[in-house]
C-alpha cells in the first residue's frame, strides 16, 4: 500500500492540474487562439529554461555510475529505432507517425525521478538519478524533435531533420546548460533565483495548456494508436528492458531508475513539442493522460513485483 501511495502522489497531482485547464477551456476563460499562442511561449521559453536548469543544477561529479549511463542511453535508442520500425506499419498519417514514435521513448523520468527513488531509497541515492538524467533529458528531446521532423510532411531530409534538432529551443535549452556544467558557470544570484522561478512554473503552464488544448471527441478516431502507445510504454517496454537490466546484474538503486526510465508515463513535453511541430497534438495529450493516469497502478504493480522478488 505505501508503494501504491507513493506512485498515486507522484501522478496524481499533474492529471488534477491537466483537468484545470480542461475546466478552464470548458468555461470560455481563454480562446482557442489564446492557448495556441501561450503553447508556443511555453514551448520555447518556460520548458527551455526548465529543460536548462534542470542540467545546470545536476552535480556530474558524484554518484557517476557508467554501467547504468550506458545501459539507459542504449536502451532509449533503441526504443526510438524499434518505435521507427514499428510505427510506420501501424499508421500511414505522418502526424500520428511522429507523435507515437515519441512515446516509445519520451519518458517523463524530470517529474518521477526525483519523489519516486527519494521515497523507495531515500535522498542520498539521488546522485545517480542526476546523472543520468543531465544525459538523458538532452538525449530525449533531440530523438523527439528527430521523431517529429522525419514525419513531418513530404519526403524525409536528413539535412532538414538535423537543422531542426539543432534549431529546437528544447535541444539548445539542454545543450546550454550542458555547456554551464563543463565551464563550470554560475549565475549570478538574481539571475538562478529568477530562472529558478521560470523553470518551477514551466511544467504546471504546460499541463494546464494541455488540458486547456485537448479535443476530447477527436480521440476516439485514435482508439487503436492510443492503446499501442500506453501499451508499449508502461508494459512491454519495462517487461523487457528491466529484465535485462536484472539478468545483467542491476539491483537496489539503479535498478530502480531503469524501471522509471522505461515504466514512467510519456512526458507532458510530448505534447507541447508536438503542437509546434505539426504533429497529432490530441493523440500526443490523449497518450500522456492515459500512460499518466495507468502508470499510478503500472508503477506499483512494478514495483510491488521487483520489491517481492528481492531486487530492490
């Protein structure tokens, strides 16, 4: 039950504040023109910063486990490159093509990561996490906008693909605090107080947009896309890559974040991203609503499964 509890609180409070902007939508409170234009201020400046803080605050130095780094990054690519094969034989619609690709791999390890292994193992074992995730969030976010570029419409260019990963604020958002880390840069005070700020409001601006944005009669045309997606994400994925992660010797601590890397619900980002890049935006918010409001029992059951089997 504390398992059930700790993954209900982690969850909960992002699917309360997507049905917000539901609410807001449904009582004429902004226009549909409105939210479209805040999505694109969200886009490219909250998440930006968001996706830049969160690099910058990480500490490289310590807790660096290679084995783990190596086992997550090979393990996202290779869910971006079977979601390539898999995808395009499920829908011939390049919008719906980008976005499901995108939630192969598109985990959303920045919200869970944190409360998650701070409650299962307690605040000293979140070196690793932060690690791994001053990798991962850029290595994500460039696969998304490569997700969605190669469907984008007409004929896929690999010199177009990468101009606009390279082009993307969410990749030059990462990269930037990338680039923080090795010159080990500091802002100033003011200034990390008021990105701070910026970075803790991007996430909530995002889900009630998103709820604010959402066409809820158009997802029943994408019954089947919706169900492929949550299916892979919070089932066959994690069955296969933690089991592996276990053959391969992983306990305690990493394996722990290798079930979130790979069981955590698709990112809210997916969403936003593929509002402004000309994907399926009511397929991308219908797959993070359902893998989010799933993965409250998904993640228990996995972790009342690994929990049982003596593995953490």
């Amino acid at each position: 039950m504390e398992n059930l509890i700790i993954a209900v609180n982690a969850v909960l409070p992002m699917f309360l504040i997507i049905g917000l902007g539901v609410l807001v939508r449904q009582s004429h409170i902004i226009s549909a023109e409105a939210v479209r234009q805040a999505n694109g201020m969200c886009f490219k400046v909250f998440i930006s910063i968001l996706l830049f803080y969160n690099v910058y605050t990480s500490d490289l130095s310590s807790s660096f486990n290679g084995k783990l780094l190596a086992f997550c990054v090979l393990g996202i690519l290779a869910e971006f490159l079977a979601g390539a094969l898999i995808v395009p034989r499920i829908t011939k619609e390049p919008p719906a093509r980008g976005v499901m690709l995108q939630a192969f791999f598109r985990t959303n390890i920045v919200l869970l990561a944190v409360p998650i292994i701070t409650s299962l193992f307690g605040p000293e074992s979140m070196g690793q996490a932060a690690v791994l995730l001053a990798v991962a969030v850029p290595l994500v976010n460039v696969l998304s906008v490569a997700a969605l570029e190669m469907h984008r419409g007409g004929r896929p260019s690999p010199k177009k693909i990468l101009r606009g990963v390279a082009a993307n604020s969410l990749v030059l958002g990462a990269l930037a605090g990338i680039l923080a880390l090795a010159v080990h840069l500091r802002l100033p005070a003011v200034v990390e107080s008021a990105v701070r700020s910026v970075a803790n409001a991007a996430t909530p601006l995002a889900l009630v947009l998103m709820g604010a944005s959402l066409d809820f009669s158009k997802l029943r045309s994408s019954v089947r896309n919706l169900s492929i997606c949550v299916v892979s994400r919070l089932i066959v994925n994690p069955a296969l890559l933690v089991a592996l992660a276990a053959a391969l010797g992983f306990r305690g601590v990493a394996l722990g974040i290798i079930l979130l890397v790979f069981a955590a619900p698709v990112a809210v980002n997916s969403y936003t991203m593929a509002l402004q890049m000309d994907g399926d935006a009511n397929l991308a918010g219908g797959i993070v609503l359902l893998t989010t409001a799933l993965s409250c029992f998904t993640l228990f059951l996995w972790i009342w499964l690994l929990k049982s089997l003596g593995l953490f």
